[in-house]
C-alpha cells in the first residue's frame, strides 16, 4: 500500500509539472493524447503483470505487439471483415501465449529463455509476412467496404473520428480490462492460486493445485493483452512497422509494473498499482518532452526509473543488503519508538 501511495504521489507532482510547463491553449489535446497513451501501455503492462504476479516474466511482448498490429492490417488488406480480423488477431496472441507456457510447464524451459526467443522470432514473422509498413489508409483504399468499420472502431476503441473528436478510449479500455483481471486477481480462486504460485510454487504444487494449467492461463493472458496492444497500436497510428511496431515495450511493461508494486520474484501486485504504474512512463515522457530535455534521454531515465523500483522492492521485502543499507541511511531515533 506505500508503495501504491508512493506512485500516486509521484503521478500528482508529474501531472502538475507537466500542466505548468504545457500551453493552456492546448492542454486539453495534451492531455487527451497522454491518456490514450497511457492506455495503450497500460494494456500490455496488465498482462505482462498478472503473469509477474505468477512468478513468470515474458520478454517477447513488444515484438508480440508488432506481428499483431501487422497482422490484424495484413488480414483486412486481404478482405476479411474488421471485427473477424480483430478477433483473429486476438487468436494469434491466444497461441502465442499457450505456446509460451506449453515449453515453460512441459519441456521445463525457464520463462526467460522462452520469451527470449519469442521476441526474435515473432519479430522476423513480422518482417517476414509483411514487406513495408501496413497503413489504414491503404486498406481503406484497396476494400472501401470495411472503410466505415474501421472508423467505427478507432472512433470505439481509440477514441478519433473522421470529423476530429477525440476521447480518451485507450485509456477507458486500460480501466475495463484493469476491472475484470482486479477481479479475478482479488476476488477469484484464480487469483489466489496466481499469488500462491509466484510466492512458492512448491507449496502451491504440495497443496494441490493446478500449477502447469495456471501458468499457462497467465501466459495466454500475457500474450493476448499484447495482441489487443498491437491492434490498438494500427487503429491509433494508423500504420505498422514491421521493423519497429512494438520495439522495446516489453521493457516499458515490465517497468510499469514493477513501479505499480509487482515484484519480480512473484507474488505481489494489485491491480491498482497495476494501472498506476502503466501510468508513469508516458506520463515522464510527454513530461521530458515539454521541458525540453529532448527525447534522447529518455533511455536513461527510464532505466534508472525501473533500477530505483527494483531496489525500493528489495528494500521493502526485507532482509536483503538494500534493506540493510536503507536502514543504516535512516536518522537515527526514526525507527520504531525513536
């Protein structure tokens, strides 16, 4: 709970910042920007924290978001309905995650290597299928039949109509899906046995559950939220990269969720924070940004940000070097009863 009041604290100076450091003329556009920003990270930092949760990591995310946004405009191209390519899209994360926790559960292959390979392979499937970048407006042109159902869904799900309206739909999208996988984490046996796994997955085996069904859950979890990212990332941008669609989210998830409070050794994590923590990154972004740091630092920031949450967790779980560390920095007579 600290440290989910922590980030929220972090989250009002930031948004403060940035308001005194953007125009009044456009800070509505600003901010309806970040925020569907902020949704479309937030979506693949949910999945990939839910898996973290289950002591699982997956570090093919980004590339995951890239076959998806290219395939989800490959299959419209090639004239299938808009909704049955969504759904088709969605499917391909379905089997990239059952894949992932097939190797991981049954060949007892370790989550990192897994997913490590994933991110090189889905990244040439990408390139592969697709030889230049995949635009809407292409598509659009080449089946005018879907055109009117395509605006209908960046209108429904990233919140830009044809006549210029705007709305932050990502980020409304981030909180529905932020609902459902709170309730099955916090409210369902299913969580439980999400939490029970990542803290010690012996004792979870000893107790009698299903470890190998429920990592795999996690991973189709993971993999599918990264799906739902890449065709979020086509209807928003409006083109897909092969190249590039993607490059380097999965580092951005992992952070979002550490800052929310996920651990990486498992077993910890809310949905709040979850969100909370999605939120940080393109918050620190537009914020570098309008203060003119430029964008070449970002990098490093965002490095440094997720070595200081890393370390504010091995310090809150105790017992380590760090805790040890923070403890001698503290004034003294700060301790219990000083």
């Amino acid at each position: 709970m600290n440290r989910i009041a922590g980030v929220f604290v972090l989250l009002v100076v930031m948004y403060v910042a940035l308001l005194a450091s953007t125009p009044p003329d456009i800070w509505y556009s600003n901010l309806i920007d970040l925020a569907n920003r902020q949704g479309l990270w937030g979506v693949m930092t949910l999945g990939v924290a839910v898996l973290i949760v289950a002591g699982g990591i997956d570090l093919s995310i980004g590339s995951v978001i890239g076959l998806s946004a290219v395939a989800f405009g490959l299959l419209m191209e090639a004239g299938y309905h808009p909704l049955l390519s969504l759904a088709a899209t969605l499917g391909i994360g379905v089997l990239i995650g059952l894949a992932h926790g097939l190797l991981v559960t049954k060949l007892r292959l370790q989550p990192f290597i897994v997913t490590l390979c994933g991110l090189f392979v889905y990244r040439g499937l990408s390139r592969y299928v697709a030889t230049g970048a995949v635009g809407l407006e292409r598509i659009k042109k080449a089946r005018p039949a879907s055109a009117g159902v395509i605006d209908q869904l960046q209108y429904a799900l990233v919140g830009e109509s044809p006549a210029g309206l705007q709305f932050p739909a990502m980020f409304a999208v981030m909180l529905v899906l932020a609902a459902v996988l709170g309730l099955v984490l916090h409210k369902t046996v299913y969580g439980r046995y999400w939490y029970a796994i990542g803290y010690n997955e012996q004792a979870a085996r000893y107790s009698g559950i299903a470890v190998d069904r429920q990592r795999i859950a996690v991973f189709v979890i993971s993999s599918t939220c990264a799906a739902l990212c890449g065709v979020l990332w086509l209807l928003s941008k409006s083109d897909a990269n092969p190249e590039s669609a993607g490059a380097s989210y999965e580092l951005y998830a992992i952070t979002g969720a550490v800052l929310g409070g996920c651990s990486l050794r498992g077993g910890e994590g809310t949905a709040l924070g979850m969100v909370l923590g999605a939120m940080v990154l393109p918050l620190l972004q537009k914020l570098v940004v309008f203060l003119g740091i430029g964008d070449a630092i970002l990098p490093t920031v965002i490095g440094l940000t997720l070595l200081a949450g890393v370390m504010v967790d091995e310090a809150l779980r105790g017992g380590t070097r760090l805790s040890g560390l923070f403890a001698r920095l503290r004034p003294k007579g700060s301790g219990p009863g000083g």
